[in-house]
C-alpha cells in the first residue's frame, strides 16, 4: 500500500477497457471514455481533498494527509486546465483557417 494515498494514472489504461485495447475501439467512443475518465478523477480527487481537509480540521486526519490531498487535487486540476486551454487554442486554430 503506498502510505501517501498517491495513484498514478496513465491516460492510456484509463480509456482501454480489460477486453481490447485503445487502438481497436472508436475514436469516439475512446475519446469520450477517456475524457469522462479524466473528468471524474478530478472529481474524485477533489472530493478527497475535502474530505481529507475537513478530517484535518477535526483532528481525525493528520494535516500532512490533507496537504497532499490538497497538492494532489491541485495538480489534477493543473492538468485539466492545461488540456483545455490547449484544446480551446487548437478549436480556435481551426476555425480561423481559410477554407
């Protein structure tokens, strides 16, 4: 068990189910499991930090567990933003080619 709480996830095992791989689905029905993977990781994540920061507030958890909750949710977060400013930019890319 990893006494921190941390996972890892690659985005590649997050879209591929047991049965096949990523290549060999869709792409849309890849990408849209893989994006409803990664949004509710960050959902889930922030959730623990709230939990973890109320858990410190009342003395059940101690506030080094709810500072890493918090810097995990925060880096999640980070990433999700990051991914969408990158697809707003390539949208916008898109749109502004001549035809």
């Amino acid at each position: 068990m990893n006494p921190i709480g941390l996972t890892l996830n690659n985005p590649i095992q997050v879209g591929a189910s047991s049965s096949g791989s990523l290549a060999s689905k869709s792409s849309g029905s890849s990408f849209g499991s893989l994006l409803q993977g990664a949004v509710h990781s960050l959902e889930s994540s922030q959730a623990q930090a709230n939990q973890q920061i109320t858990g410190a507030m009342t003395g059940q958890v101690s506030v080094t567990q709810a500072m890493v909750a918090v810097s995990e949710a925060q880096s999640t977060l980070d990433v999700a933003t990051s991914v969408r400013n990158n697809v707003v930019q390539a949208y916008q890319s898109i749109m502004n080619m001549s035809v």
